[in-house]
C-alpha cells in the first residue's frame, strides 16, 4: 500500500514538533529542589562575597553570560580551560572577558560541588549567579 504524498508530509511535520518539545529542557526555579535544594543559597552565598569585594563582578557576569549562552545556548563551554589554550576562553572574541565572572562561577561551582557533587552544571550555575547578580543592581 503506498502512503500518500500527505499522510509523509503530515507525519514529518509531527515527528519535528515532537522532537522539538522533548529535545529542549529549560532551567526553573526549584529545578534543583530534590537532587541539589542548596544550590540556590550556596550560589547566592558566594555572588553576595564576590559583589561586596568588587562591584563591578556584575557587569563581568552578565557579559560572561551574554558570551556564553547568547549564540549557542548556554553550555559553559567559555569556562573551560586548557594547558594548550586551544579553547572558547581563549577566542579573539573572549579575550576581553573579565577573570572576575569566572572566579565567581568556578568558587559557586565549588561551592555546590561539595555539597552536591555532579549534580549541578557549570551553565546552571552561570545562569544562576547572573540571575543573581542581576537582582543585587536592582537592590
């Protein structure tokens, strides 16, 4: 029995919309709330030190955030470092990035990693201290 050239067509365009909605996952307050209910805190914890040590930390996070998550979606990629320098960090593009955003990302990593470990990405985190950081302008 050959299928019509309508019941394909129909079947593709369901199939892409099917992909499409189970292939995305998107970070929600209380994501964390049985595998991590600290991240929150401990993240917030370390954004309120490295704020009241250098105000300007906001500005750094929120640009790391815009380098990182802003073209392909947040994966962190920029905080990954390497001995032969051949990574996202080093890019022409990202040399200008402050060390100040990083240091706060990689000391909240740390942070929740002792608590939770391998439980919580580094783009999770990122996206949190933005948030974060974010809302200490608007106090």
């Amino acid at each position: 029995m050959e299928v019509s050239h309508r019941s394909y067509v129909l079947y593709s365009l369901i199939m892409v919309v099917v992909l499409t909605k189970t292939g995305k996952s998107y970070l929600t307050e209380n994501f964390y709330a049985k595998t991590c209910p600290m991240v929150e805190t401990l993240v917030k914890k370390e954004v309120d030190k490295k704020v009241n040590q250098e105000f300007a930390v906001i500005a750094d996070t929120l640009r790391l955030f815009f380098h990182d998550c802003f073209v392909e979606g947040c994966d962190a990629s920029i905080m990954i470092e390497s001995k032969k320098g051949d990574v996202e960090k080093n890019a022409s593009d990202n040399l200008s990035l402050d060390d100040d955003g990083i240091d706060l990302v990689m000391k909240a990593k740390k942070a929740v990693e002792s608590v939770c470990p391998g439980v919580v990405s580094c783009a999770d985190i990122l996206v949190i201290a933005t948030r974060d950081c974010v809302a200490r302008v608007k106090n």
